[in-house]
C-alpha cells in the first residue's frame, strides 16, 4: 500500500522576509531588538554598498 503525501505550495522568499529572519537571528546573538536591526537593514549599509542580496 502506498501512502499518498501531499505537498504544500512552494513559498516565495522575498527580501522582507530575508531581512526578518536575518534581524531576528542577530537580534538573539547580539540582545538587540528586532526592529531596531530590521530598520538597519531596510535603509542599507554605508560600509558594504555596492553588494546586493542574492535573489
């Protein structure tokens, strides 16, 4: 007998999700709170400017 599994629909990443997920995991190591970094992220960085999130 075979057991029929039903798949869920791929989900798209995007980059508010990245920054998320990124800001919450520093925001544990460093004891920062998660909008303060998320807001960092959202209005870029000034020391690595030219790069990019890979999508």
């Amino acid at each position: 007998m075979k057991i029929q599994r039903y798949r869920c629909k791929p989900v798209k990443v995007t980059k508010a999700m990245i920054h998320r997920s990124v800001a919450s995991s520093t925001a544990i190591e460093t004891g920062e709170s998660v909008k303060s970094l998320e807001l960092k992220l959202k209005t870029g960085n000034t020391r690595f400017r030219n790069l990019t999130l890979a999508s």
